[in-house]
C-alpha cells in the first residue's frame, strides 16, 4: 500500500476559507490546540490511514494490509464510511475525505479541532510523543532495516508475538511518578555488606586453641559465601509485582538486540494510543458537542441544517446492541453543563430527595461552561462516568443493561437498575476491560521460571485465550511461565513449559 503522489491533498479555496472561519470561532470560544493540517484524501487513502492507526509511514505488516481489505471493502459495500481521522500530534494533522459534501466538510472541521483541543489539554495525552509522526517513520525505518538483516518472515512473526501481548502494560504507568526510597533500617541486612558478621555453620570445636585449626579462615570464608548465594536466592525477584509486563520482557528476557527493539516499539506505540482507549466516550463527546455547538450557531447556512441534522442523528444513533460513544459522551456533556448552569451541584442538591425539587431546581449559577472545561482537563472515562454518570441522567437517556436470550437469540432488557448500568459501564472501561494481569516472580520456585498473577475482578479468565498468551511469552521469556488466577472460585496456576498447558488446583493465590 503506497499512496499514489499524483492525487493532490491540498484543500481547494473553499475549504480553505471554512477551516479559517471555523478555525476563529473555535478559538473565540476558548478551544486551545496545536496548529492544525488538514489533507483531502480518497476513500482508498483514508483506508490505508486508517489500517496504519493514522500513521502512513508505520512499520510494514500484514494485519495493516489486512485491516485496509476490511476498511475498503466495507466502505465499497456501503456498510461504513470513515469521515475523518485526525492524529495527535504537534502540529496535529487531520484527513478530510474528499467525497463528502461542503456540509459533511464543516462538521468534520469543527468536530477535528473539538479533538485537537483534547489531545492537548486532556491529562491522559500529557506523557504522549506530539512528534508522533516522524517517531512511526523511525520505527518504520529500523523494523524495514531488519527485515533486510534478518528476513522477512523471522521479523514479523516476531511483530505476531509481540502485538499480542501489546495491551500487557500499565495504562497509569507514564502519570506514576517513582522515586528511590532507601530501606528501612530496621530490615537492613548487614550480613549481607559485611561478610565477616555473617553467622555460620562452623564445625564444632571442643577447646579454644583448636578453633584457628577446626574452622580456619578459608573454611568460614566459603561457608560465607554459600549463605550469602542462599540469601540472594530468597530474594523476591521482582520485590514488588509489576503491572508492565512488556517493560519486564525488556529488562530481563533472553532477547537478541534487533529482537528487544521490535519488543520497545510495539511497547512505546501501545502507550501512545491507550490515552485514546481512556477517553473514548469523552473525547468524541467533547467533538461532538463543539462541532454541534459551532455549526448550529455560527456556521451553517438556513439551506444546509437540514443536511446537518440528518447526518447528525447518524453519528448519534444508538444501536440495538452497541453502545455509541459519540451519543453517551455528549448527552453527559449537555447534561453536566445544564446542572452546573442550573446550580444543580454541592451538598444541599445531593441532599435533596426530592425528584419534583431536584427537577425544578435553578439556581442560574450560570457554571456549566467552566464545569465542562474542567472536566476535559482532568478526568478520563472511568472517573468521567463514575463522578456524573447519576440517576437523573439514566432515566432521561432511557439506559438500561441487556443480555442474549437463549432461547430467541435476541437482545432482551435486562436491568434499568441506574446502580447495575452504572456498575457495568464502569465494569467493561476497566483496563479497557481486559484482564489486569501483574509479574510477580521472575525466578519462580527457583528454577528461572515466570508467575503472572491475574487479579480476578469477579471474572474468570478464557482458559484459551490465557493459554495462547503464554505460549507467546514463553517464546520471549524462552522458559516456562505461569499465570496464578481464580477459576470456578478456586485459587489454580496455569502452568505452560513448551509442551501441553496444565492446571494445578489447590493454590492459595493471595499468597502471591
């Protein structure tokens, strides 16, 4: 996939002045973002942008030829058209599609610098490259230097291992700020830097003047040396568990050079785009309500709302069985700047019982705006829905849970419980809701081998797909691994040494 130089990107006239009008509300209305660039590109380019996560010159592999097949063919078929795409970074840089219409390339413009102002004022994008771009192109570049090297297939299988393990970071780790703490001087071991004060076994020695020849130096010095190995072998390794499985690959498997490369690169892009997995709902609710916000107010003519509201009611359409990020982000949006315009907020509100009162209520505080400022700095999904998500909010979007039926195949209600909704919700955004999975011994029952440690949140892992990840760090780790988990309520390690998977049963997992 190499897009064609001869189709210009560059925006005619038109569009040009559009993205300077909008470009001038937005910023009057207090949106703070990076310069921004705007391309104008066929659906086959926007295709191959999108299957390289928005990054044309990523590293060479088969699941970006693969997703561009399925983004194509999807659009072909008319089952889905991808608007826009825009990429964090410093300058940002958008993609507009070159079919849409004038009124389709006035909402993606206002709803691109909605987003550019997030990237650049949200906390979870603060620790993110804004060079983005020319860091892809470098990785590019050296994964392409190894295939040369090494060969084609040897390095992307290699990509294959290594991608999937890539969600096995710590989506807080770049916000934690680590520093060195000397030990406690009570648990400080002095045997340990003063080998003379170390006691050992001696043999025994019934007069005095015998000891120099019973137990001489040489004698206590190799008895030294033997508990001093027998006390670094009891030493945990880690000291404490590490939620970075990758980075601990890094450090510490029997990795050649070009292999912990490629292992640091899939690392460093997994940490780029997790800000993104953690503000999803927030992030296009915040474009969604500054592109709804400028285009109704400031920019469309009376001939184009129609146009503009039908596509709008696209964007926010729920789905039977899905929910719609860009819909529950800003109906959040638009339900928060009404309670902090109305005074609807602080204790005397919590307080109030009352649903005919809390309805009623109006103080004109007139708060929402710096509220929802407020808000896109410093919260992500989780925090986002679990300090606003309230009662009110559940009845008037109509939110309820839903299972299959058995039976029927269908999707029926199953809860309009607001503390079961919210508890799912918040339930299915934890660590994206995936599995939360911990190293907690490198050097485990002192044979060299890997424990993992699964922190069971009242769901048991896939036995498969816990198997298909060990097997996977087994070929980096190159000895056998274990993952210590919960299944059917019992404490079980799942053991993988390179032939078939066991589980051993009876284990008691919080000692770990």
């Amino acid at each position: 996939m190499v897009m064609d130089p001869r189709l210009t990107s560059e925006l005619t006239p038109e569009l040009k002045d559009i993205v300077s009008e909008i470009e001038s509300h937005a910023r009057n209305l207090g949106l703070d973002f990076f310069p921004t660039i705007f391309e104008m590109v066929d659906y086959q380019q926007m295709s191959e942008i999108a299957a390289y996560g928005g990054f044309p010159t990523r590293y060479p592999h088969w699941r970006f030829g693969m997703e561009y097949e399925r983004i194509a063919k999807s659009y072909e078929y008319g089952l889905s058209l991808i608007y826009e795409m825009v990429i964090n970074n410093d300058p940002c840089y958008a993609y507009l599609l070159r079919s849409n219409s004038i009124v389709d390339q006035k909402t993606v413009i206002a709803h691109v610098y909605g987003h550019c102002d997030f990237f650049k004022n949200n906390y979870c994008f603060s620790h993110t490259n804004r060079k983005m771009l020319d860091e892809m192109a470098n990785h590019g570049s050296r994964v392409r230097r190894y295939i040369e090297e090494v060969g084609h297939d040897e390095v992307e299988s290699f990509i294959d291992i290594c991608l999937s393990l890539e969600n096995l970071i710590d989506q807080h780790g770049p916000h934690i700020r680590r520093e060195y703490k000397p030990k406690d001087k009570d648990n400080y071991d002095e045997s340990l830097v003063s080998p003379d004060k170390l006691p050992v076994p001696k043999l025994p020695s019934l007069r005095g003047y015998m000891e120099g020849y019973i137990n001489p130096d040489s004698y206590v010095k190799e008895q030294q040396a033997k508990v001093i190995l027998e006390k670094e072998k009891e030493k945990k390794f880690p000291e404490s568990s590490i939620r970075d499985v990758l980075k601990f690959l890094l450090d510490f498997a029997p990795l050649n050079s070009w292999q912990r490369d490629v292992l640091s690169i899939v690392r460093e892009e997994a940490y780029y785009f997790a800000p993104q997995g953690q503000t999803k709902i927030m992030n296009e609710g915040w474009a969604v309500y500054w592109h709804s916000k400028i285009l109704t107010q400031l920019v469309l003519k009376d001939s184009e709302v129609i146009d503009y509201c039908d596509h709008y009611a696209g964007v926010v359409q729920m789905s039977g069985q899905r929910l719609n990020p860009y819909k529950l982000g800003v109906e959040m949006m638009r339900h928060i700047e009404k309670r902090w315009n109305k005074g609807q907020f602080g204790l005397e509100y919590t307080l109030c019982d009352d649903p005919q009162v809390r309805r009623n209520w109006n103080k004109n505080t007139n708060k929402g705006m710096e509220k929802l400022f407020e808000i896109r700095k410093y919260h992500n999904d989780i925090t986002f829905l679990d300090e606003f998500l309230d009662e009110d909010f559940c009845e008037d979007a109509q939110l309820f849970t839903w299972v299959q039926d058995r039976r029927s195949g269908q999707a029926i209600i199953h809860d309009r419980d607001f503390k079961t909704i919210k508890r799912d919700l918040l339930d299915s955004m934890t660590n994206f809701g995936q599995p939360i999975i911990d190293v907690v011994d490198g050097n485990y029952r002192n044979r060299g081998e890997l424990l993992l440690r699964h922190k069971h949140q009242g769901k048991d892992l896939k036995i498969d797909w816990a198997v298909e990840t060990l097997k996977n760090i087994f070929k980096i780790w190159n000895r056998p691994v274990n993952i210590a988990t919960i299944i059917e309520s019992e404490g079980k390690v799942i053991h993988y040494d390179g032939a078939e998977p066991r589980i051993e049963k009876g284990i008691n997992i919080e000692s770990y």
